[in-house]
C-alpha cells in the first residue's frame, strides 16, 4: 500500500514535469514564431522608393541619363527644380539661388524658405550661379544626381555636369517643362516616381479644390503679354506652352484662337506681337502680364495698345516685378501652394471688370 502510494505520487511528479517541458517548448516556438514573424514585418518595403527598380534610364534632349542606384545626395541646378525635392520631402546637398521675386540677400524664395524651416534646414548649401553655372560648388556638393528638369542648361552646360554625376535635364527644349513634367521628371531622377506621382495627385486636387471657389473664371479668354514703358511699339505675349499660360489654362480659362493661330511654332514659348497688331487682344477677356499701375497707367495712355478693350476697362492682372507672386508664374507644387488664393483673388478682380 505503501508502495503504490509512494509510485503514484512518483507518477504524478514526472507527469507534471513532462507538461511543464511540453509547456516551455511550445511557448519558445511561439515565441520564435513571433520574433520571425516581426523580422518579416521590418524587413517588408514600407514605401514605393524601395520597390524601384534599378539602373533607371531617362531619355532627354541630350540623350539618355543611366542612373545605377538609389542616388543619395541631391543637387538641382537652375529655376525650381530644388522646390519638387523639396516638396517629396528630400533636402538637396545643394541648389541654385533663385534670381528672381527674392526678397532678401538669401537667395530662397518664401515657399523654398518655409519648406526649409518645416524639415529642419537653416543653412542650405545656396549655388550663387545667377551669372552661369557655378560647377566648382556643385562638384563640391558631391552629389549623386543632378536635376535640370526645368531650367536652359546647354549642350556644354550638360556634359560638364556629367562629369559631376548623372544629369536630368528637360526633354525636349529649354524652360518648356511644364510643373507635372518637372515633378515627374526630377522624381524619377530621384528613384521616387511613384511619390512623384502622387505629388501630382495631390497639387491637382488643390488646383481644383481651389479653382472651384472661383466658378467666374471658368472659360473666360486670357493672354499673358508683357509690355514695356520704354518701347510701346511690339508686346511679348507667352503662349499656352510656356508654364505660365498652361497654368491659367489649368484654372479653368483659355486663350484667344486670335492669339493662338499667330503661333507659327507649337514648341516655342513666346510670341512677338508688334503694337499696329494688337488688335489680336481684342478677344482676350483679361490681360495678365508683369507690371505695376504707372505701367498699366502708360499702356493705357497709349493710342494703339490703349485701345485693346481689356486695357480700357481694366480688365488687367499686372503683377509686380520681382515678387513672389511674379516668380511664382512658373508654377511648382510649393509656389502654388503658396500664391493660388493671391492669384485667382487678382484674376477674380479682373474678370469682374466685364460687367462694369
């Protein structure tokens, strides 16, 4: 009796130690399960950039740009590019001085400056290149991809600063990128098209949020000429492919087929229109162009130009020479953020002038 009491009280010992073994295995396979499981989750993209395939080839007016590997450091010559990364988040190692709507000795435009002070930054590496390309500063940023997507670099320009680092400059001609070219083009060169992308996405949906405030604008004819108090004898209009004019024609308007059918080459950006012919205004329902009120006061002085209708009626968006509201004209997703309320408050003025 005593015997089979002392073997069952044995039998129950080695039992519970069998399950308290069993016990500690299946928690150390959960807990291995978990600790794999976790890696797993680190381990998976969180973003587009790392699913971008590499080398990424570019084709531009130039040629083609190979780009091997995710560039790390970022430099942008010339107007804006600098903004775009900027606005994916992304803080060049070195970028141009803007030359124009500065306010300042800094060099940055206030949406430049704003963005800066958002991710951080207050002593960027400015290229003080206003007077041409300033390669040793840029050789000296030892950047890994150069972008030009906007801007008039040349031939020469290009293959020096390919002997820096892989270049993208526009595709087809110079200053004719357009703010969605610009973004996609330089994001790419970034190995973030897909953030590129979605930046597009997302400056359309405020063009459009913010265009619909304004439902009067909606195909009103416009034309972006600029005039001079010193030569009142020939006009400089932009077409619609100059960022200028596709931008307005973005907010909903459209320019005259006076104006347009005078535009002998798509691809140009400009057009010269001398003062015996300015009758091809005649249509325009608004005139947005670079000024301040003495000039708009001389043009409508004027016994040719002062005859266009919407110079008579003051139908007229002069926008002051070296703002940022001026400089803001070849538009990127910071400018545009940062002047479209100003913008269509002044085209809004204007179109109110038909009903005077």
């Amino acid at each position: 009796m005593r015997l089979n009491r002392k073997w069952s009280l044995l039998s129950v010992l080695i039992i519970s130690a069998l399950f308290m073994i069993v016990l500690a295995g299946c928690s150390s396979e959960q807990a291995t399960t978990s600790e794999n499981t976790d890696t797993e989750k680190t381990e998976t993209p969180s973003s587009e950039e790392e699913n971008t395939e590499y080398p990424i080839v570019i084709e531009h007016a130039f040629g083609k740009t190979v780009i091997e590997s995710k560039p790390e450091r970022v430099a942008t010559v010339q107007w804006a590019n600098h903004d775009v990364v900027l606005a994916l988040g992304v803080v060049p190692v070195g970028f141009s001085a803007a030359n124009y709507g500065v306010q300042d000795d800094s060099g940055l435009l206030p949406w430049t400056a704003e963005k800066l002070k958002e991710l951080g930054v207050d002593d960027p590496n400015v290229f003080q290149d206003t007077d041409g390309l300033d390669f040793e500063a840029i050789s000296d940023a030892n950047p890994d991809v150069i972008l030009a997507a906007y801007s008039g670099i040349t031939q020469e320009d290009y293959d020096i600063l390919n002997e820096i680092a892989p270049v993208v400059p526009y595709q087809t001609a110079p200053w004719l990128t357009t703010w969605r070219e610009q973004v996609l083009l330089n994001a790419t060169g970034m190995g973030m098209k897909a953030e590129g992308e979605q930046l597009i996405k997302d400056t359309e949906e405020l063009i459009q949020e913010k265009a619909d405030q304004y439902p009067q604008i909606k195909g009103k004819k416009v034309a972006w000429v600029n005039f001079s108090a010193q030569d009142m004898s020939k006009l400089h209009a932009y077409t619609p492919t100059d960022p200028r004019g596709s931008f307005l024609i973005e907010l909903g308007m459209e320019y005259p087929e006076s104006v347009t059918s005078e535009i002998a080459d798509p691809s140009s950006y400009s057009l010269n229109i001398s003062a015996e012919n300015a009758d091809i205004l005649n249509d325009a329902d608004i005139i947005i162009g670079y000024g301040d009120e003495s000039l708009y006061e001389a043009v409508k002085a004027d016994p040719l130009l002062g005859k266009i209708p919407a110079i008579e009626r003051g139908s007229v968006v002069f926008i002051g020479a070296s703002t940022p509201l001026a400089a803001s004209g070849n538009p990127n997703p910071l400018s545009i953020a940062y002047t479209i309320d100003e913008y269509l408050e002044l085209i809004a003025g204007a179109i109110e002038k038909l009903n005077d």
